[in-house]
C-alpha cells in the first residue's frame, strides 16, 4: 500500500514538472517546381547557369574530354566536385516561395550508365530577403534522366525565419541533363506555431 502512495505521488510531481499547453510544431505541404536551362537549348533564353570554375571532373581511368556536356568518354565513369547550378527559379502558389532562386553546389558519382548518388549544399534566396539553407542528398537512375533525393533547409530571416523545410525531390533531365525541370514536396515545420 505504501509503494502504490509513492507512485502516485511521482507521477503527480512528473505531471507538474511536464509544462501544460505544449504544441506539437505545425506542419504544412505544399508544391514547387524548377526549370533550368543554362545552355539555352530550348532557345527561350537561359534560365540559370553552371559554374564550373571551381569543380572538379574525374574520369577515373579516363582523361576528361573538356566538353561541358560530355566531360568523360561515353561508358566511363564520371565523378563531380563542387559543381555549382545555380539561378534557378522556383514556382509555387505559396508566395513565400515563389520566385526564390536556388543555387546548388552538388557532388555526383556517375557509373558507366551515368546512375549514382549525388550530395551537397542547396540555397534558396526568397523575394522577401529570407534565406533557406541546407544539405541534400540523393540517387539518378535511368541514365541520370531522373533523379529522387531528399534536403533538410532551415529558414533564416523574412517570411521563413525558423522554418524547417524537409524536400522529397523528383528530377528529370533531357539533353545530358543540360535541361532539366524539378517538381519538390515541401514539408514545412514551423516550431513555433500558434495554434
């Protein structure tokens, strides 16, 4: 009888201890979109760029061919450093997002079919002066053609100041991915909601 009185006072102290009225952070989807074609291929004008000025191109057991579009011999392996795509603008009916442009310094170990894993750093500068910062991670397949990956961005400032946004990302590339359009699911987590 006296273990059951202990208990019950605990749980009675755990209870007071624990603060009432604490929220679970809000969260929220929405959709957004890119297109990128910094070559002009599609001749409408280019629509973001690539900086290659500091990346680094392995062909391993190859010498790169320094054409932008093929930079190792067709069936090798191919493997990018610090390669930055960037200037590309968003799409989305949620106006904190709508027109952010996106830069992406991106890691890419391509095999001889042109699939692998990509990593790297993704920025996204809002209209609002806001920023979204984070990493991202990811696999191509079919050739590089398309591309399934996943970013953690946190909000810094403006509208998204706080913010998490988690990404699940689908990408399709056409011309050796020298063109590509990018639809994003975005969870968004905001803390410090009120509900």
């Amino acid at each position: 009888m006296r273990n059951i009185g202990i208990l019950i006072l605990l749980s009675a102290a755990v209870m007071l201890a624990v603060p009432q009225g604490t929220q679970a952070a809000e969260k929220t989807q929405i959709i957004a979109t890119d297109i990128g074609d910094p070559f002009n291929i599609l001749k409408t004008g280019p629509i973001g760029y690539f900086d290659t000025s500091s990346t680094t191109i392995i062909c391993p057991g190859h010498e790169p061919t320094n054409n932008p579009l093929q930079p190792c011999p067709p069936g090798s392996r191919t493997n990018y450093r610090g390669l930055v795509i960037g200037a590309i603008p968003l799409t989305s009916e949620d106006l904190r997002f709508n027109g952010g442009l996106q830069t992406v310094e991106i890691n890419v170990n391509y095999d001889a079919n042109g699939e692998g894993p990509f990593w790297g750093k993704e920025r996204v500068d809002l209209l609002d002066g806001g920023v979204l910062e984070g990493s991202l991670n990811g696999q191509y397949y079919n050739g590089g053609a398309i591309g399934l990956g996943k970013a953690e961005l946190h909000g810094m400032g403006g509208s998204v100041d706080g913010l998490i946004i988690k990404v699940d990302a689908q990408a399709y590339h056409i011309f050796g991915g020298a063109v590509f359009t990018d639809t994003y699911t975005f969870t968004i987590i905001d803390p410090h909601a009120k509900k």
